[in-house]
C-alpha cells in the first residue's frame, strides 16, 4: 500500500503499526486538505492487511490539531445536505476509527481542542504528556456546538455531567485531570510517552487480526450511535449560521484566534473579551 503524497500526514509503517504525523502548518488546523487526507488515509489503511495498529501524533511539539478551522465552519451549509450514505463526510472519517477492525491511537503532546479533541476521541485510545498536552472543547464560547462528535462521544467517556463541564465550560482541561475524567487513558511524563505508545501499539500488532478485531468490535458495540452523530450535525450547523454565532467567530478572529500567539494561551481565560458580542 502507498501512504506518500499526503498533503498533511507523513506515514512511516513498522511492524504491524501505521506512525502517522500530522503536518500542517503552524496550527495543525482541521480543514478540508486535512480530511480528505484523514478519509484516504482511513481507507486505505482499512485495505492494508499489513496494518493493524495506527497512532496518531503531531509534529508539532505544541498543537496536536489546534481546532476546527473557522473559516471552513464559515462555508459551511445551514443544515446537512441531502445524501444518501447514513452520516456526513466528516462523521464518515472520524467514524470510520471507531467502527474499523483496525486499532487507533492518539498521542496528544500539544493542544487538542474543538476538532482535533473530536479526531482524538474519536480514536480507540489517548495519551498526553503531562505538562504539555491539553484538550477542549471552545465551541460553545464562540456561539456554535461541537460538530465533529464532540457531543456523542464525550460523554460516553466521561459521564455527562463532566461532558457538560468541558463543553460548555470551554476551559482547558490538562492532561491529569484529563486522565482523571477519563477523557484519556493515560498521562504520562514527556520523557516515557513514545516509549509506552510505542510499544503498546507493537504489542497489540503482534496478536492475531482476528482476535483485534472481534474485541474491539465487541467493546465499541453501541445503539443509535449513527443517529445521535446526525443529531449534533444539524444542531452545530443551524448554530454555525446564528447572528451570534457570526459575530463571536468574527470576533474571535478579529482577537487573534488562529494565530500561534493566541492559541497558546489559555482558553479557559479568553472568554470574558467576546461577553458583549
């Protein structure tokens, strides 16, 4: 299988396990370069029977994925159009992480907010580094929802009242406490990450594909998950084309949102600025 000629991953595979980085730009932005690698990357990896493992990380010592980048929430529809496939684009790729027979892991370094929280949830499993790697979910703060599963997933994972706390809160969750909550699995020191997701990966590689596969489809089973995915498509698209919604995103922007400068600071302290937008 080839894994060149990505616009915003380099992929290295070795012993069972696909090492994918992403690279893009100054903020790793999700847009729509970033996906349409993500949806290729999906497919064929789920073709490869060399494969069995994927970790996802970030040559980025500081963003994972920053978030969703506004101007493609801009341009999109005021409600979800017509198809025939069950979900959405996006929805398709991240979706596809949950339900393929293949393993995903995120190994969160950086910042993990709005979008790139929902492409690490949407993995099997996470690691962030202590000290270093943050998650989020800002989108409530800028006058729009979780759109990318943030709202599905979360609170299967850590219960919906501390879902509630990180979405609607919209501060920045470190990796300890993240660990805590259970929206990772594990924050471990700088120093002892790639080593311990390293090996796992390899570890879960060597088993036979068979035995992965059954397992993880066994645990991920659940009802109704297409259905509550469609429903937070529709509710973050007629929120993206709300008066306030415009004007918080257009502010955010005006402030500096999107630059290396702002997105290092701390969200949970940046909100009081768009209060009377």
């Amino acid at each position: 299988m080839s894994y060149d000629n990505f616009k915003t991953l380099n992929v290295t595979t070795d012993r069972g396990v696909a090492f994918v980085t992403i690279s893009h730009g100054e903020l790793n932005l999700l847009d729509m370069d970033m996906l349409t690698d993500l949806d290729r990357l999906g497919r064929t990896i789920e073709q490869d029977e060399a494969i069995k493992v994927m970790v996802l990380a970030s040559a980025n010592p500081d963003f994972f994925v920053a978030h969703a980048d506004l101007n493609t929430v801009f341009s999109l529809p005021s409600a979800p159009d017509p198809r025939d496939e069950k979900l959405g684009f996006v929805n398709q790729v991240f979706d596809r992480l949950r339900t393929s027979a293949k393993v995903s892991i995120a190994k969160i370094e950086g910042r993990a907010r709005g979008g790139g929280s929902e492409l690490a949830l949407a993995c099997d499993m996470r690691f962030g580094t202590l000290g270093k790697a943050v998650l989020g979910q800002p989108e409530v703060g800028v006058g729009i929802i979780p759109g990318a599963g943030g709202t599905v997933r979360l609170p299967r994972l850590i219960g919906q009242g501390r879902a509630l706390e990180v979405i609607l809160g919209c501060g920045d969750i470190p990796a300890d406490v993240a660990e805590r909550y259970g929206y990772i699995n594990r924050a471990l020191p700088a120093a002892e990450i790639d080593y311990f997701v390293t090996s796992l990966a390899i570890r879960i590689a060597s088993f036979p594909p068979e035995a992965i596969a059954a397992a993880k489809a066994s645990v991920c089973k659940a009802a109704s998950f297409e259905d509550q995915l469609n429903f937070e498509e529709v509710a973050f698209l007629k929120a993206v084309h709300s008066e306030p919604a415009k004007r918080r995103m257009a502010a955010a922007l005006t402030m500096g949102m999107q630059t290396t400068a702002m997105e290092k600071c701390c969200f949970t302290h940046i909100w009081s600025p768009l209060a009377g937008v």
